[in-house]
C-alpha cells in the first residue's frame, strides 16, 4: 500500500504542473494538501528494511490496519448516530442556526469538535427541549470520548 500511495502521490503532483500554468493557486493548494503527505509514504516502505526501525514500522502498520481501522468504523457510526439526534433536536428552532448543530454537516463536525474538548455548553438551550438535549450531551460525553478511548486502549493492549 505504501507503494501505491506514493504512485497516486505522485500523479498528483504533476497534475498540479496544468494547474500551475492556468494560475489556478487555489486548486493546485488543494491537489498539493493531499499529494504532500502522501509522498512520505514511501519512507515507511524504506524504513521497514533497516533493523532499528523495522520492528516499530510493522507495529504502527499493523495497528493502522487492524486496530485503528476497527475503531474507526465504530467510532464513524456512533458519531452518525449521535448526529442524527442532535441535527433533529435543533431542527426547527429559529436559533439554531446560531449553534453548530444548524446544518447536519455542521452537526457531524460540531460533534467530532466535542469528541476532543471543544464544545459551547450554552449552545445547548439553542433547542425547543434544552433539558432533553443536555441529557442526550451528558450520554454522549460519556459513551463516546470514555468508552470508546478505552475501548481502542484495550484492543491494542
């Protein structure tokens, strides 16, 4: 994989020489934000072969593939699932588009912001049920960043 990351890497960089020539900065920035990261794959690959790092590249791979991925996908659910209710516990209140929960994209990011710490605890009476949506954050911080951390702490453990 880490072969053909960098192959697709690649491709985007010269996909950005076209965009360089029209002057479209903001397009090629674009292209340049993933293609980046992504030649820096092949380090890894490289890396695998010496002895000092080789043990720590398949660790870090391993887990990426297995664990974190596994974790990945039971995370993206519940955070569906988390939207889902607080996108309809702030549809149709005229202040709602005030809070981040306006939009359900902006619900799904607003959600993932709290996941890490960030939130407004003011934006919850931004709701016709204020008491309801404070209930549904207290279940939510709970379940997601407490259970699911440890539980990603447990399957690589």
């Amino acid at each position: 994989p880490a072969k053909a990351i960098f192959l697709i890497s690649n491709l985007m960089i010269l996909c950005c020489i076209p965009l360089r020539i029209l002057g479209d900065r903001e397009a090629e920035e674009a292209v340049l934000l993933f293609a980046v990261p992504g030649s820096w794959f092949l380090l890894m690959f490289f890396a695998g072969a010496i002895g000092l790092t080789g043990p720590f590249v398949t660790m870090i791979f391993s887990m990426i593939t297995g664990d974190m991925f596994t974790f990945g996908i039971i995370y993206t659910i519940v955070l569906f699932g988390f939207s889902q209710a607080f996108y309809f516990l702030y549809k149709g209140h005229p202040n709602a588009d005030e809070s981040p929960f306006g939009t359900y994209f902006g619900t799904w990011m607003g959600l993932f912001q709290t996941t890490l710490g960030d939130y407004d605890y003011a934006d919850l009476n931004l709701t016709t049920y204020p008491n309801l949506a404070k209930t549904v954050f207290i279940t939510f911080m709970i379940f997601v960043p407490i259970l699911l951390l440890n539980m990603l702490i447990a399957m690589m453990g």
